[in-house]
C-alpha cells in the first residue's frame, strides 16, 4: 500500500541509520568501491524476513563476486534487531535500523507501508550512486536470490 517514490537511473539518495555494530551506516560510504544492495523487510521476528536475511549467508561468495555489500534495513528497533539477529545465528551483513524517526528511510524510498511496516523490497545502487534495480515483493514471499544475482550481473563488467 505504498508509493515509489524513487526510480531506476536516478542518482540514490544518502542516508546513514544505525547499525547493530554501533556505527551509522549507509550506502554513501561505498561510493566508488561497490555496488550497494539494500534489503528492507517489514518486521523482524517474522517467518518470512527469519527466512530471507540469514539465506544471505550462503550467498555471501555471489555478493563478494559481484563487489557488491548487503545492507539489511528494518523499522525495528536496535535491540529487536539485535536479539533476533543472534537468534538466527549472526549475518554477515550490516542490520540498521530505521527505527526512529520512525521508517524515515523506507518513507523517502516510498515504500513505508500505512501501517508503520516496510514492503519487502530490493534496490541496488551502482558504484556511481545510481539506482540500478528496485524490486518490491509481496510482504508474504521472500523475494528469489536469483533475481537479485541477475541484477547484480547486469551492473557488473
């Protein structure tokens, strides 16, 4: 029930949120060294996001190949996160939280759902900062590796 606000082969906005390392994190940083996939999942704790992050983690070798980092974003708060990260075992990738203000983040992209959540969504930015790919799943289904792997194919030499 959301709107995009945002389009392939624009320039991505930059942003930082919290991470559970501590630090902000965001997709500027990786500007000129990799591609950027930002995974948003509308809450932690769920059957479906339990499911899709920690797939990542055998696809970490895809990621790397590709030069790409992972960027796992959820309006759950830090601690959430945290708990339900080490539930599932760790991710190699960066969590951060687009708690407060409450889904900002999500909200620029326009896919902050009326009810507070995020959509399950996929965008992947160039080493230029360009929006390459958005895609945005049903909350209920995890989106397919494959199409992620593809995307990231098509962005890189």
């Amino acid at each position: 029930d959301s709107l995009l606000k945002v389009k392939v082969g624009e320039t991505a906005m930059d942003f930082t949120l919290p991470a559970l390392s501590g630090d902000r994190v965001g997709p500027g940083q990786f500007r000129g060294e990799k591609n950027v996939v930002l995974t948003f999942i509308p809450a932690a704790w769920t059957p479906v996001c339990s499911d899709q992050w920690p797939g990542y983690n055998i696809a970490k070798p895809l990621f790397d190949r590709h030069d790409a980092v992972l960027l796992g974003i959820s309006v759950d708060n830090r601690a959430s996160l945290h708990a339900w990260t080490q539930a599932m075992g760790g991710l190699w990738f960066d969590v951060l939280s687009d708690f407060w203000p409450h889904g900002r983040v999500a909200d620029a992209f326009g896919i902050l759902r009326r009810d507070g959540t995020a959509e399950r969504a996929i965008i992947i930015i160039d080493k230029k900062g360009v929006i390459r790919f958005i895609h945005v799943s049903d909350i209920n289904r995890r989106p397919d590796l494959g199409m992620i792997i593809k995307a990231l194919e098509s962005i890189t030499p």
